[in-house]
C-alpha cells in the first residue's frame, strides 16, 4: 500500500491487486499470516507512513493506537542479551518513537486513506498468476489475473509492475518463465516459533509494551503490547525448534523462567479475548535482486518479496516502508534502468535491517549462517553498549534511535558516542555500583 502511494504521484493511475477479500473494517485476513501476532511500527517507519499520509500518526492515535513518543522510559520494559535497559529518565530527543496497534487495525487505516488518493483503484478477491512481456521478454508489460470466485481470467497492462506478494511470492518462478535465473537466497536457519493470545488487562499493572530478548544460552522470549480499544497482545517465542505450547498454560510456563514477575502476573489474571495462534518462521531469507545481472524493464520487487527477517526483531513493516521510499527516490530521476537502480538502493537499508538481525540470530551457535569477523566483532560492541544500556538513559536513548532506524548503526562507532559510554562506565565506577549480570533474572 505503501509503494502505491508512492506510485500515485509518478503515474495516471494505480491498481493494487489483492488476493484477499478487503472489509471496510480491521480484521485479520489469509493473506496476512502473522497478522494475528505482535505488531509495531518503528521509529522511522512510522516518519515514512506520516509522510506520506500526512497526519496519518495522529490519526492513528486519535482512533485508539497506542503512542510511545514522549521518551518517559518508565513506560517500557525491554531487556536485550540478558541486559534490562533503563527504567527511569526522559529521552533528551523522544524522536525514537514506536508506534503499538494490532496489524489489522494499522492496515485498515492505511488502506482508508490509500483508498481516498483519487487514482488509486484496489482490486480484492484476485490473485496474479504470471506476467506479459514484450515479445523479447526484455519488458514486462502487465500481468494476468483471476478472480477468485469464478477464476475468470483478465489481462492488466501497466508500464510499471511491483511485486509486493510478501515472503510467499511466486517471482522467482515468474522470471524463470521468462528466461531469466532465479535470485541467489542469503539466509539464516532459525526456526522461529511465535504463539500469541489477545487479551485484556486492568490498567496499571505493567508498561505499555514489554520486550524480553533471547539471553545467552535462551535462544527464547516474550512480548506484551498494548493495542487499540484497551486490549494487549501477549506473544511468547523460541528459536531452534524450542517451540512454546499452543495453549495459555503452557505458554506462561514457557515464559515463567524469564519473564518479570510483574508481567507473568498481570498476564496470568487477564481475560483472554481470542484463542491461542500459532505461527512458525524456518529461516530469514534475502533475495538478491540486486545481485541479478540480467532482469526485465518494468518490474521491481518490493517488501517481504525481497527479505524477510526474523520477526523478533520487528523490523518487517518498517524496511517495507524504506523499500517504497527507496522507489520513490528512484522515480525522481526516471524510469531509464529503474529495476537495476532501485534494488541497489533498497539493498542499502536491508542490508543495515539484515545486519541488525543476522548478527544476534547468530550469536546462538546453533543457528546456520556464515559468521565473519565483522559480525562477531558487532556482537561485542553490541553487548558492551547494551551493559551500559542498563543504568544510563542517555547511552539508552542513543540505542533505541539505531533500533528504531532513525540513525545507522555506524554511528555505534561515533567518537561522541564512545565516549559517552565511557563517560557513563567511569561514572558508574566512581558511585561503587555494580553492573548487573548478563543473563540474570531482574524482578
């Protein structure tokens, strides 16, 4: 949806193909399998939305999503590597904003306003089934369709196509049809289980959103988020086959280990408000579109098509945001050599997302993927910061800005940033305090 905002103003009229049937209403749909899970849109996807929609965020909020853009850290409980960060302090820039809401109700209001863009037309109830090209093949020109109630078949052209049909798409396949090799697969074998139930807890009880990452030698974790209409999403999650129980029981013993006390308590006395869903992620993978030599003019491929990550992390929707502003720069300067030009400058921020994700999934060594000196250098100085992390608001708020992709994470290297984390060691040390325990168990 994003990527058609963005080609409504470079082109006379945009069609959105779904397979899925769309309610004017949020609901969970097929075609979105995670969408019964934890959502959240980062710090920066969440700019990219509101830029596009302006006044999108505000609007999202004033319907009942969840906002956390003051930089109270009190309202958060996040632990990453076994480290708990900061529970107390202002963020001297709240800009590290992240925005909470169930994935139909963020979906529904971004296709509300998608709908009112006046060359916009959405086709539900279709599936795409190949592509039209020119005679050469050296051009996409369009792509045939079937509805899903009769199967009639219809031929749409178009001068440009975009392929955003998510982790499932079929364009590997579609471009072999035509003549051209698949894309080489980067990917990373972590086996992720997700199960989540929506329900709805008293006011009071725990922050607005509670994040326990995997720990040293507990490749396992949690979410609680606060949604619309006073309802919370508590998910729990292994990597490695260490799958939770589908049921409610299980899940909280699954998590009794490492959750907070004070979380496994409020989740334990809240009211169930759905059933117990299960969802299950093999392995990230990266489509290397930009490694192809050879591809059709009038064809990119955008969001989930491309990389899906391990949904851990959260990363998802916002790299498809960047993916559609990344296009967007692209038309700026025409359509001559866009697919080449595009995936190059996608794969600059999928590669940052990539790096984020890969480099903790493979901290774990059972996890399957190529380990190089660099990544194991970046864990180090990953676990360095996120130790300081743990008592000092300003190293803090640095963090969740990377985290949140509103700075690279280069800027970990940033003589300023060093020495505020040596700045806030030495003042550590000075006080005679004692740093915490990775790994332990904080109540």
């Amino acid at each position: 949806m994003l990527a058609a905002k963005v080609l409504s103003d470079f082109y006379r009229t945009v069609t959105v193909i779904d397979r899925d049937e769309l309610p004017d209403e949020p609901v969970n749909r097929r075609g979105i399998p995670q969408g019964r899970h934890v959502h959240a849109l980062l710090g920066r996807g969440g700019q990219i939305v509101d830029e596009l929609f302006p006044g999108f965020l505000s609007e999202l909020v004033d319907a009942g999503g969840v906002s956390l853009d003051d930089g109270d850290f009190s309202k958060i409980y996040v632990s990453f590597g076994g480290h708990t960060m900061v529970r107390s302090g202002l963020a001297r820039q709240p800009g590290s904003a992240m925005y909470l809401s169930s994935r139909p109700f963020l979906e529904y209001h971004v296709r509300r306003r998608l709908r009112a863009v006046p060359n916009v037309t959405i086709l539900h109830g279709h599936d795409v089934v190949d592509l039209i090209s020119t005679p050469d093949r050296t051009r996409v020109t369009g792509v045939q369709t079937a509805d899903h109630d009769g199967g009639a078949e219809q031929r749409l052209t178009a001068d440009l196509v975009v392929d955003a049909m998510g982790r499932g798409s079929r364009m590997p396949t579609l471009l072999e049809g035509l003549g051209y090799p698949r894309p080489s697969e980067d990917r990373i074998v972590v086996r992720t289980t997700y199960v989540s139930q929506l329900l709805r807890i008293p006011p009071g009880l725990v922050e607005q959103v509670v994040v326990i990452g995997a720990a040293p030698n507990r490749p396992s974790g949690l979410f609680l988020s606060s949604y619309e209409n006073d309802q919370w999403m508590f998910t729990v999650w292994g990597m490695l086959g260490n799958e939770p129980p589908c049921h409610r029981a299980g899940m909280l013993d699954f998590a009794y280990s490492y959750a907070p006390q004070h979380v496994w308590s409020a989740v334990s006395a809240a009211e169930p408000l759905g059933e117990v869903i299960r969802h299950r992620m093999p392995w990230s993978q990266w489509r290397r579109y930009d490694q192809l030599r050879r591809f059709p003019a009038g064809l990119v491929v955008c969001g989930d098509a491309i990389c899906s990550f391990n949904p851990i992390y959260g990363q998802g929707m916002t790299v498809g945001a960047l993916d559609a502003m990344a296009l967007r720069d692209c038309l700026r300067s025409g359509s001559d050599d866009l697919p080449r030009r595009y995936f190059r400058k996608a794969a600059k921020s999928i590669a940052v997302a990539w790096q984020m994700a890969a480099g903790a999934d493979l901290a774990f060594p059972q996890v399957e993927g190529r380990r190089t000196l660099a990544t194991r250098a970046a864990n180090r100085a990953t676990d360095w910061v996120l130790q300081v992390c743990s008592y000092d608001a300003v190293v803090a708020e640095k963090f969740f800005r990377i985290n949140n992709f509103l700075d690279p994470p280069a800027r970990l290297l940033h003589p300023a940033f060093i020495f505020a984390l040596v700045k806030a060691k030495l003042r550590r040390r000075r006080r005679g305090e004692l740093l915490p325990v990775a790994g332990q168990k904080v109540a």
